[in-house]
C-alpha cells in the first residue's frame, strides 16, 4: 500500500490531489465502459431481442412469426417478472421495465383482440424511451436482424449471433 502522507513533502498537496483524484476518475471509466459493454451485451441476448422484435411486431401490427401460445407463455413471464432487471445502467434498467410490464398489458390485449390504437401509441413511446435510454448509455444500438425463434436451441444464449451468422 503507498503511503500517501510520504507523497505529501515531495509532491504537494496539490499534486497528491490530482493523482487521487485521477485515480478515481480512472476506475470510474473503466466501470462505465464494463456496464456499457454488458448491457451491450444483454441487448444482443434472445430473450431481449424477442421482447424488443418479435413482441413487439405482435403487438404493434398483430404479426407472428411465432406459435402464439409461445408468445403467450412469454407475455406470462413478463407479466411475473422475468427479465425485468437485465440492464445495469439505471436509466436503462427503469425505461426496461416499464417497456417489460407495457408489453405484458399491450401483449394481452393484443392476444385477446382489446388492444386499441392508443393502446399502440402509448407502448411505441415507451419502447422508444427505452432505445433512447439505451443509445445514451451504450452507443448507437447495432441492427438486430436475426429473429430469434422461441424454442431454445442447445447453444449457449450469449453465442446466439455468434453461431447465427
């Protein structure tokens, strides 16, 4: 460990300051750039692309690539709480889970044949709120163009694209 009250004759305060003071403002970069890159990560993840794409294209022009007792299933666990605390930054981590729980609302109606036009309106706004959140945090958002099916397969999630492409 450095003694830093030897620093102090050698150095001056004012030095010892700044090099603490950069020490800190380092490992606080270094920590946002791990976050970014893990929440990077976690939008790149099937689940999340199935929320984000596949969900979504159900709910706001009724189109289904999938069983719809699979996304049944999924708008279930959505509404139990799964996958509401996938991202680290918090302001991320806030506009998920208000995208989470608007999908399980909008994915039931949309199920049931309720869903209205202001019902869409309102669920767009909030998945965009969340890109927006997510653009800020981690950078432009990569193009998703793979469309994850619902059955999991027996590779690993985080090698989805990896394998996909």
């Amino acid at each position: 460990m450095l003694d830093w009250m030897a620093l102090l004759p050698a150095f001056g305060v004012g030095n010892v300051t700044g090099i603490i003071a950069t020490h800190f403002l380092k490992r606080r970069a270094d920590g946002l750039k791990r976050r970014a890159a893990t929440d990077l990560a976690t939008y790149r993840r099937r689940s999340t692309i199935l929320i984000s794409t596949t969900l979504a294209a159900l709910i706001r022009s009724n189109r289904c690539e999938n069983d719809r007792n699979e996304l049944a299933e999924l708008i279930q666990n959505l509404g139990a709480g799964e996958h509401r605390d996938d991202f680290l930054d918090p302001g991320v981590g806030r506009a998920w889970a208000r995208l989470i729980d608007k999908s399980a609302e909008c994915g039931w109606k949309r199920l049931a044949g309720t869903i209205t036009e202001l019902d869409i309106d309102a669920y767009s706004r909030i998945r965009q709120d969340w890109e927006r959140a997510a653009k800020k945090s981690f950078g432009p958002l990569p193009e998703l163009t793979v469309r994850p099916s619902m059955r999991r397969t027996a590779r690993r999630e985080d090698s989805f694209f990896e394998e996909a492409a």
